[in-house]
C-alpha cells in the first residue's frame, strides 16, 4: 500500500485468482459491514472488482460476494 508515494504496508489476500478474484477467509459468529468495507478496500488497493468473503464459523459455509464498481463519470 502506498500513502502519498511511500510504501507503508502490503496486502497479502488470503487467495487471489487469476487477478480477477480475491478471497478473504474467516471464523466469525457473523460477517458484519466492517468486514465488507474491508474488502471493498482491498478491491480498490489491488484493483481487481470482485471478491469473497467465506466464514467456516458454522457447519454450513457462509459466503458473500462483493463487488466494487467504478463510480461512473457524471
């Protein structure tokens, strides 16, 4: 990641597919909208469009995909 030309940190995702899909892997009770903007963020530092959430917290997998559009020109 940069902020203002300076390397601060790295985002390294959990999978990354292609360059076209991204997944970040939990165990939480539930996904909560700050875990959405997260990913939001990292869609936009790495500039891909789609990504995945999974939780194995419960049984069955729960899942959520995200996209992040480009605001069109006005």
């Amino acid at each position: 990641m940069l902020y203002r030309n300076l390397k601060i940190d790295e985002y390294i995702p959990d999978l990354k597919v292609e360059d076209f899909i991204i997944v970040d892997t939990m165990v939480v009770e539930q996904v909560h909208n700050d875990d959405i903007g997260q990913i939001i963020n990292y869609l936009k530092i790495i500039g891909t469009r789609t990504g995945l959430i999974l939780n194995f917290k419960h049984p069955k997998l729960e899942w959520r995909k995200i996209t992040d559009h480009p605001s069109s020109p006005s």
